[in-house]
C-alpha cells in the first residue's frame, strides 16, 4: 500500500513509533505502551500503515483545527472585543463547507479502509489449516489428518505459582500449550465457540475474529518472524474473561514438521470428528 507521506503524516507516526513501541518486543505488549504491538504479519503491517498514514494524521488536523477555531472565538467574539454581537442566522458558503468538508474527509479514509477489509477477507490458498474453540474460559485447536493431525488439545492460562520469567513466561499470557504455525506460511484459522461469544485476538498477527457458538468464522494471517505472538480473548465472556489468553508459537518449517510428528504422540488418542471439519469446511464458513 502506497503511504501517505505529508509532513503532519510523518511527525504523528513518528509520536506514535516513539510512545507506542518504545522498546517493545516483538508479540507480546510492555508496560507504558501505548501504541500498537510491533507487526508481524502482512495484515498487522497494513493496519499499523493506516492507522499512522491515514487515521492518526486526520485526527490530530482535526484537534488543531478545532482548537484554534475555539481559541479564535473566545478572543474574537468576547463580550469585551464584541460588544455588538452578530445577528446573522445563515450562511450558505460556511454550511456548504462544512457538509462537504466531512464528506469527503470520510470518502478518504473509506478508500484505504475498504482495501485493507478486502484484503482481510479475500483468502489467499491455505497452506496449513487449523480450527479454534473457545470455551469457558480456554481454546481448543484442532490440526486436521491431511496437515500432520488429527489431534486436538486445550490451551490454558498458567497459574501464577507456575510462572517462570526466567524460562520467558509471562504472567495472565503464558499457557500450558501454545499452539504452533510454520514461518511465512498461510494459515487458515477456523473459529467457533461452544458455550457463549469469545473472540480470537493475536494484535501482532492483525488477527481478530468472533468465536460464536454453532457458526464457524473463518480469517488468515502469514506470520514474517519466528517467535512467540499473544492475545486474548476479546469478547466479555464471564468471570475469567481475563484469564483466557492465547499463545502461537512461529517456527519453521522444518521445526514445525517436527512439533507435528510430536504433537501426534503426545495428543494421541483425540477424536478426529470436529478436526475433519476444519479440514474440509473451507467453502462454507462465514467470514467476519
């Protein structure tokens, strides 16, 4: 995507890279951060490049704009500077201007907007697919026969007395097992829910999508760096809302080849029902 480069363009994404990603590692957030998770998907990068080119520059014009209208009426039109106020109830230029000005500040934010929606929905061929249930309060992922599965397993929130910062965990992120994707590869990712409405979050990966029961959601991401990538469910879903979090693990190709075959050993023994769902429902689900 071309960026808006405009000097009010330049100077807020330099704020934002300053205040929201000051040293910030890479799929997971740090205190006093503000801004956005470092990107590492194709999706994440274009949300950021909107976000900084597009949204961020119109909202801070807009902020100067209307506070220096308003420093400029309060000294200009006190009772003191203006004793004899105006008694003019219309004008036609100053109304056009102001229907017309917002119409096309939303026509160009819409552009880009859409774009990016298109691209988050036009599904490239999959090169691994995956399915995802939430629960109260954890995540099920299934890994279907014909990718290295069938086996399924429930991913949930270590408890603070298992913590180990040591070995990289962190508190209200960190699970008892992470899901694994391989590096620079599609994945689909298939999404429901069994009891009430969650939503799957990874922000470093631009992923966010509904998990609602009996109705299967379908996004993607292709992950550009290896490492650990977090989210949360997104969606108030009951008392440990908070405490459902989700963890990819991003490894290559050949380390994922290798997790498969382990992965089947250690889940062994679990249904391959709902997996050869996952696996061969690509054309019906429903795409938020």
């Amino acid at each position: 995507m071309r960026l808006f480069r405009t000097p009010l363009a330049i100077v807020a994404a330099a704020v934002c890279a300053a205040t929201g990603t000051r040293a910030a590692p890479l799929g997971h957030p740090v205190a006093g951060q503000i801004g956005f998770q470092k990107a590492a998907s194709p999706i994440a990068e274009e949300i950021h490049t909107f976000h900084n080119y597009y949204l961020l520059p119109i909202i801070v014009f807009i902020s100067l704009f209307v506070l220096a209208l308003l420093v400029y009426v309060i000294l200009r039109f006190n009772e003191r500077a203006n004793p004899e106020p105006s008694r003019t109830t219309h004008n036609t230029l100053i109304e056009v201007v102001w229907a017309v000005v917002p119409v096309l500040i939303l026509v160009f934010i819409a552009i880009p907007s859409f774009r990016l929606l298109t691209h988050q929905l036009v599904e490239p061929p999959a090169d691994v697919t995956m399915k995802v249930t939430g629960e109260q309060w954890n995540w099920i992922y299934e890994y279907p026969k014909d990718q290295g599965g069938p086996f399924s397993f429930t991913s949930v929130m270590k408890p603070e007395e298992d913590i180990k910062p040591e070995n990289g965990d962190i508190r209200l992120l960190s699970v008892d097992n992470e899901a694994v994707v391989p590096l620079g590869k599609v994945v689909r990712v298939q999404v429901t829910a069994t009891d009430v409405i969650h939503s799957f979050t990874i922000p470093s990966l631009g992923v966010r999508i509904d998990a609602v029961p009996g109705r299967l959601n379908e996004t993607w991401f292709k992950a550009e760096r290896e490492g650990m990538y977090y989210g949360q469910c997104s969606k108030l879903c009951g008392k440990d809302h908070a405490f459902m979090p989700i963890a990819f693990r991003v490894v290559s190709p050949e380390e994922y080849a290798a997790w498969l075959v382990k992965a089947k050993k250690q889940f062994a023994g679990t249904s391959d029902g709902p997996v050869s769902v996952a696996a061969n429902a690509s054309g019906t689900p429903a795409r938020q």
